[in-house]
C-alpha cells in the first residue's frame, strides 16, 4: 500500500463464518483454511481497526431471498444457528462487535459510519465470488478506496475466485487488487 500505508485504513473481514468455511457446508470454501493466516496477519498489523461482518439470514423473505432461502433451504435458519458463527480461528479478530447484515455486500451506512466516508478499506474473507465482490462494488460507487487483498480471501472455485478478482481489477483507481505481503511491506 501506498501514502499512509495502514495508518488510517481499515481492515474489513467479510464473513468469516461456518457456513462458508466448512468442508461440511454446501458453501463452504476450499480455500478459506489457506486465506486464514493472511487474514490474521493483516489483522494484527490493523490492531483497532478491524472490522468482521457476518451475513445472517434475516432478510425479508417476501422479496427475492424468499425465493434464495428456497433454493438453499439448508441455510433457512435461526440466526443462532452455528453456521453463522465466526470460525474459531476469527473470533478475537476485531475489538469492535461484528457487524451483521442479510445482504451479500456489506457496505452501507453502518459499516461507512463505522470506517468513515470515502475511507482507505483492505477487504478479506470469504467468498470472493460474492460477498466480497458485492462489498468492493458498493463501497467503490460510494467513494471508498479498496485493496483486496486477493491471497485473503477465499472463492467458492479457483475460476470464481479468478474471474471476481478480475471484475474487481476493472474498477481502478477505486479498486485495486493486491496481497497479504504487499499490503504490509
């Protein structure tokens, strides 16, 4: 990273959960347990500025999740549920509580109130493919500064992974794709 390096920016943690960390779960990543340590590193060098989000199953099922909760019945339920929790290795990551949404992306006013407009945002976790991509699109159009941190995180396929690390890569100068060590040189 460039200008003020980690001094200002924030490390956002997207879903670092079970459900798609599991070999067991039907989204779960392959490649979460590789992603794991670079997103710990990263978070250390962030110290307080750590965010974690996690997506719940909480959206209004007469929109269109309705029909997602359909297809994917086996993650149609209870929040409490343990699929939803942090994987141990994640849990301590951040000092701040982790920010909850039933949305795929997780940029909007809460995580903005919390990073700051037009921010300095790293984005890690899992799935690049989705939860990430939705956060990075959203945030970008919203005047934040991204770097992914690419080896951070993880894809539902090799090829996902690859093809959402190049749709992001198109959106310079708000996007830019790094890794793990070049971020903390």
């Amino acid at each position: 990273m460039t200008d003020h390096a980690l001094d200002d920016a924030w490390l956002v943690v997207v879903d670092p959960q079970a459900i798609f960390a599991s070999p067991d779960s039907a989204w779960g990543s392959p490649f979460f347990t590789a992603a794991m340590p670079r997103i710990r590193a990263l978070a250390e060098a962030f110290g307080d500025r750590v965010l974690v989000t996690r997506w719940m199953p909480t959206a209004d099922r007469s929109t269109s999740w309705g029909d997602y909760f359909a297809a994917w019945p086996f993650a149609d339920q209870p929040p409490s549920a343990p699929l939803f929790d942090l994987v141990p290795d994640a849990a301590g990551l951040s000092r701040h509580p982790t920010l909850d949404l039933p949305t795929f992306g997780k940029w909007g006013p809460e995580l903005e109130a919390i990073v700051g407009h037009g921010a300095h945002v790293v984005l890690a976790g899992v799935s690049t493919d989705c939860c990430v991509i939705s956060t990075a699109l959203a945030a970008a159009d919203a005047g934040a500064h991204l770097t992914i941190a690419a080896d951070a995180c993880a894809g539902s396929t090799a090829e996902n992974h690859a093809a959402a690390l190049h749709v992001m890569g198109l959106y310079p100068p708000q996007i830019t794709i790094s890794d793990t060590a070049s971020i903390l040189a």
